[in-house]
C-alpha cells in the first residue's frame, strides 16, 4: 500500500495486476494476531537507545563510528521474530484461517489500493497467489504437517479476493491447478523461469 501511494501510482501504467495473499498465511497461521502483523514480525534489535540516541545527536565521531558499525546489517529494518512452525497446532491454525477478522487490515489495504488505481482511470486485475496443489509443502519439511492448512487458506484467499474484485467492480483471474507444471514449483509457491513463463502466459 504504502509502496504504491508514494510510488508506484505515479508510474504511468494501464494496468495494475494485484498477484498476491501468499505472505499473510505467516500471520494468519501465528496465534497473538495484530492488524500489522508485529506477533510475526519486528524490528531489528540494532535500534538505538537513550544514550545512543543521545551521542548520535551531539557527536560527530560517533556518527561516523555507527555508520561504520552499522553499515550492510540492516539496522532499522524488519526482520522475523524468532518463530517455529512446529510450535503449531494444525487445528488451531485451522481456526485462525477460518478467522475473518485475521483479513480485514489486508482488504482495506488491496481496497485503498484499487481505489487509488482507479482515481486514474487504470484497470486492475486481482489474481491470487498460485500454491502448489499437488505438494503444498514442497522443500518446506518445517510446514508438511500443515499441508490441509496450506490449502485451506489459499482457497480462503482465493474467497476473499474475489469478494474484493466483486466490491469494487474490477477483473478477477484465479490461476487454476495444473497451470504450471509440478517440475517448475522451487517449493511450495516459488517458480523457476519456466514456470513464471507459464503463469504469464
């Protein structure tokens, strides 16, 4: 959202495809859920305190010193909290996807998102992210005992995308299973060239 109000809207483009839904399976499957996702996600423990803070503000030395350090460690960047999907309950998370309210800050970003891309008279298409249906969990050992849930959500997300074209009148296209061949799947969700060549076509 934020990527396109500052940028992207300003780039002049016909159409807007809006490939997407396939991250927020992290948050959604986590319990402690927050709208902006921040029981998964936070930033990096590199954030100065008090007293640095204090020394950044009044010497020069230290600047240079901390820029230095700092340099190419991501420091004020997000990065994921430690967390192990096999600390999940697959009913739980079964739960938690069937969770509406887990979706609603998500929808009211892809909302924002149309509504601004039709403020300029662009068309938008919605297509939801493309999971492997055969090994859902495909080089991903860590979330094989999750592949019900896997599937389960992306069929969730597939609903509420299309509820979202739906409400704001715009074209929905849900890549259908077998689409791309099962060799071109890198893991559950991630394609190699041949299969990217697939799924634009």
């Amino acid at each position: 959202l934020i990527k396109y109000i500052l940028k992207d809207q300003w780039i002049e483009h016909d159409l807007l495809i809006l490939h997407t839904g396939g991250n927020e399976m992290l948050p959604i499957f986590f319990p402690g859920f927050k709208d902006d996702y921040s029981h998964v996600r936070m930033q990096t423990g590199q954030t100065s305190g008090v007293l640095e803070r204090f020394f950044l503000k009044n010497s020069g030395i230290f600047r240079h010193l901390w820029g230095a350090w700092s340099s190419g460690s991501g420091f004020g960047l997000t990065k994921g909290q430690p967390y192990s999907f096999s600390l999940l309950n697959p009913k739980s998370v079964s739960e938690r996807i069937k969770d509406n309210d887990r979706y609603q800050m998500f929808s009211r970003n892809i909302n924002t998102i149309i509504k601004i891309a039709k403020m300029h008279n662009r068309k938008v298409l919605i297509v939801p992210y493309l999971n492997n249906q055969k090994e859902p969990s495909l080089n991903r050992p860590d979330v094989s005992f999750l592949d019900s849930q896997v599937l389960l959500y992306q069929k969730k997300m597939e609903g509420i995308l299309h509820d979202i074209a739906k409400f704001n009148a715009v074209d929905f296209l849900n890549i259908s299973s077998g689409v791309v061949s099962d060799e071109n799947f890198i893991d559950n969700c991630h394609l190699n060239k041949i299969g990217h060549e697939e799924k634009a076509k």
